[in-house]
C-alpha cells in the first residue's frame, strides 16, 4: 500500500496553533513526501507574511495524532471535514 501525505492547517487565532480562525485547509493526498513538501513550500510562501497562518505535512497513518494535538474541538472537526471533501476529489467523487 502506498503511504499518503496531507498538507493540513490554516490560519490560526494565535501562534500556539491551537484553534482555526478561519475554515481548515487540506491539499492532497499525495503519494510521497516530497509532492507534499512542494506544495507545503508553495503555500507558505504565499503566506509568509501571516505569523497565525501555519501548515503541516501529515502522513495519512499519523492524521489521528496530528487532529489529537489540535486542542480545539471545531477545528479537529473542520480539519478532518476539509480532509474528507479532498479525499473525495481525489477520487472524483467531488
């Protein structure tokens, strides 16, 4: 089985990462890490002004840790929403 990776985050309401201030955002899945990390440097550069906006690359086996350190309940749920509708469009279900 191939390992998928997740490029996962937002803009958050303080630098702790802890909460999304706006909708959660997802790219992927990506069937390597670098494809990932190209999109991750993509994106960050857009934003490298934004010190609230953050994201990270997820391995699709570590998704369940990574949600478990967003304390924030509504942002776990609107992070693994935003990952679901990805993994439909990946599909072409969308």
């Amino acid at each position: 089985m191939v390992e998928q990776f997740y490029v996962a985050g937002g803009e958050f309401t303080q630098t702790d990462w802890r909460e999304l201030r706006q909708k959660a955002e997802v790219f992927g899945p990506y069937d390597d890490y670098s494809a990932a990390m190209i999109v991750w440097r993509g994106e960050t550069a857009r934003r490298v002004d934004d010190a609230h906006h953050r994201l990270f690359v997820v391995r699709e086996a570590d998704w369940p840790n990574f949600l478990k350190s967003i304390p924030h309940e509504d942002s776990r749920r609107q992070l693994e929403e935003a990952r679901q509708q990805q993994i439909k469009r990946s599909r072409g279900n969308a």
